[in-house]
C-alpha cells in the first residue's frame, strides 16, 4: 500500500470544519473536484455514514465512515474506485486557535492492475493524490472562510 498526506491550517474553529468535514453530503460544498454526493446510508455522519462521491471527470466511488472520533478524525474505507483496489482515507483536525484548525487529508491505497498499478501510483498517481489534497484543502479554508460554496475551482488567494 501506498500513503500520501497533506496538512493546511484552515480558516475556521475546529467545530465548524469538524461540522464541513463529517457531514457525507457536505464535501460538494467545499471539494471542488466533487460534481456530486449521493447519501447511501440512513445516517449523514458517523460510523456507517456512507455515499457515492461523482467528480467532476466522470469518475465515482463509495465511501463509508469506518473509524470516527469527534473533532478528532474520521477514516473512510473507499470502495467502487475504478483504478484503486484498496484505499483507506483519514482526515484529521487540530484545534491550532479559537478560528484556525489544522486539517490532514491522507490516504493508504493500492490500485488494481498489479505490478503495472504499483508503476503508476510510484510515478504519478502520488502526485495525483498531494495536488487533490491541496486543492482540497483550499476548497475546505475558503468554504470555511467565506461560508461561499466551492464549484470546480477556488480563488488563487486560498490555493497557497
């Protein structure tokens, strides 16, 4: 399996971004490669909470809360992925101030297609992973920020 992981200070309190980050449905307000989230299970958060993510290439996957600790992490077993075989996803937050968090995206993948997956992922799918996360992340600050939902991109001021 492969790991990447990218941290940002976002600006909001560790409530609000833990309140963007665990409710399923509202990554599409924030992640700007996100077109669309469908809510598969009963529950919009916690262990169980599942939905079926649709970006913006046409490509989807499921994914269901496994491991949840409030204000602290949730972790998702991703499934339904067309190129990944296995990914597990852990977002993290640190209180930093009363208005600013810190905020850890990181995977632990491994992709289909044997040793020709493990090339890849080796030469770009962890560069890939790093650019989704930043841009993720930007999405997550300048949601929290401006309270503005994120389409498919984010004002160059927040991406740094």
């Amino acid at each position: 399996m492969s790991v990447v992981s990218k941290t940002k200070v976002v600006n909001g309190s560790i409530a609000k971004t833990w309140e963007a980050i665990s409710k399923m449905g509202a990554v599409q307000d924030w992640h700007p490669n996100v077109a669309r989230v469908e809510i598969l299970s009963s529950n919009d958060t916690g262990v169980g909470a599942s939905r079926r993510v649709e970006f913006h290439d046409g490509n989807s996957a499921v994914e269901t809360v496994i491991k949840e600790s409030e204000q602290q992490f949730t972790t998702m077993e991703m499934t339904e992925s067309p190129m990944i075989k296995k990914a597990v996803i852990t977002i993290k937050t640190e209180e930093q101030s009363a208005d600013k968090t810190n905020v850890t995206f990181s995977i632990d993948y491994s992709l289909k297609f044997g040793p020709i997956g493990w090339l890849m992922s080796v030469i770009m799918l962890k560069r890939i992973f790093n650019k989704v996360f930043t841009i993720a992340l930007a999405g997550l600050s300048y949601h929290l920020e401006t309270g503005k939902i994120v389409t498919d991109s984010v004002p160059d001021n927040s991406a740094e």
